[in-house]
C-alpha cells in the first residue's frame, strides 16, 4: 500500500493549485474545475466543498529547503503569511516556520 494523494478541502481548487503550483515548481495534472490536482510526490488535490471545515488543521505538510528563510521569503511573495517559527529544544538547531497558504491551509517550512 501507499499514499495515491493528499487532498486538501477548499473553496477554490483553481487558486489553491496556482499557488501549490508555484510553491513546488510543479505543474497541474488534471482539471475538473471543482477538483484540481497538481503534479507532485504524492500528488496534491484541491477539492471544492461549500463549507470547509473549521478549526485545526488535523494534518498538514512539512515542506523542507536548503535554504529556509528565502524559501519562506518567497512563499509570502506568492501569497502565504506566516504564523510562527518554532526551534526544537535542546540544542539541536532545527527550526522551522509554521505558514497558512492563501485558504488557510498550514504548511510547516524547515531547512532539514
């Protein structure tokens, strides 16, 4: 068994996907207008729903960059905000940014 795809609810497909598009350097698969899917590993899909549920994200995407603080630079540049930057205790000097894609979907960024 393995994972086919992670999909995301929103309430645009079509602007979730550009901005995914851009952040992974990949590009859209298929298009159905309410169900978007872009070509990463695994593959990303966008899925309208009227009334996307509320609250914590109960899963999300741990992104990782040789080079963090541009990636997250860049990542603003393309719509997404930050929402806090954490560093593991002890020492071991990992950190990452917390960030919420143009829906408001997070999505960690971690130079590891």
């Amino acid at each position: 068994m393995n994972i086919g795809m992670v999909t995301a609810d929103c309430t645009d497909p079509g602007a979730e996907a550009a901005f995914w598009t851009k952040a992974l350097g990949v590009n859209i698969v298929e298009n159905y207008e309410e169900f978007v899917m872009i070509g990463s590993t695994p593959v990303l899909g966008f899925q309208k729903v009227d009334d996307p549920t509320p609250g914590k994200n109960r899963m999300h995407l741990d992104l990782h960059s040789a080079d963090r603080l541009a990636e997250v630079d860049r990542l603003i540049a393309l719509g997404a905000a930050v929402v806090a930057e954490h560093q593991m205790p002890g020492g071991s000097g990992f950190t990452w940014t917390v960030m919420r894609d143009p829906e408001g979907l997070e999505f960690c960024v971690s130079g590891q």
